[in-house]
C-alpha cells in the first residue's frame, strides 16, 4: 500500500528556474528577425482571408513574394496587405498611385483574449 506525501511547496523567483534550455519564443516565431517585421492589421479587410483586425503579421522583407501570397505594399506612403499577382499589387484602383513592395506575409500572431 503507497502512502501519499504532501510537501509543502513554495514558489521561487523565476530566475532561479532558468538552467539554459529555456527556448525562446521570438526566435521561433521570427527566425529571421533582421529582414522581418510585424505588421497589426488595422482593420478586418482581409477577413474573408483569416485575417481579423489587430492581429499581428509577420512580414519578411527579403523574401520574394509568389502569385497568390500576402504582400505587404506601400501605396503612396500608406502600408496596405493585399493578396499578389505575379509579385505585384491586384487591386490598385489608381493607375497613378506609387506602388512599393515592401515584404511577404509569412505568419499570422493572433491574441485569443
């Protein structure tokens, strides 16, 4: 028959728990944070693709974009996320604007709370 032992147990200070294994949660999400960027979605334009206002996307700027990824466009100054076609920018209403790739969307953070 086992016998239950109760200990009486008391919380120390974090940092007497890091023994060097820890993993750190920013290098998985951005591995290349040098030629990244976060970009939060200032509005749900892009619902229809998964994407809800505030959620926050990681964008890698070297990264050459494909036809049919999330881009990350300057159009006049102003950042817009948009789907591409062929590496440029589908929905430019005005053939005047002044349209300059910034990065591709590469991962959605989203806040459950």
């Amino acid at each position: 028959m086992s016998r239950l032992t109760f200990w009486n147990m008391s919380f120390a200070k974090a940092a007497e728990h890091l023994d060097g294994d820890e993993l750190d949660l920013g290098a998985l999400l951005i591995p290349y944070p040098e030629r990244s960027m976060l970009y939060r979605m200032p509005d749900g334009s892009l619902r229809a693709q998964g994407i809800e206002e505030g959620d926050l996307v990681v964008v890698e700027r070297a990264r050459q974009a494909r036809p049919g990824e999330l881009g990350l466009v300057s159009m006049d100054g102003a950042s817009v996320l948009r789907r591409l076609d062929r590496g440029l920018f589908q929905e430019s209403n005005d053939s005047q604007a002044t349209i300059e790739f910034q990065g591709t969307a590469t991962l959605l953070i989203r806040q459950l709370t």
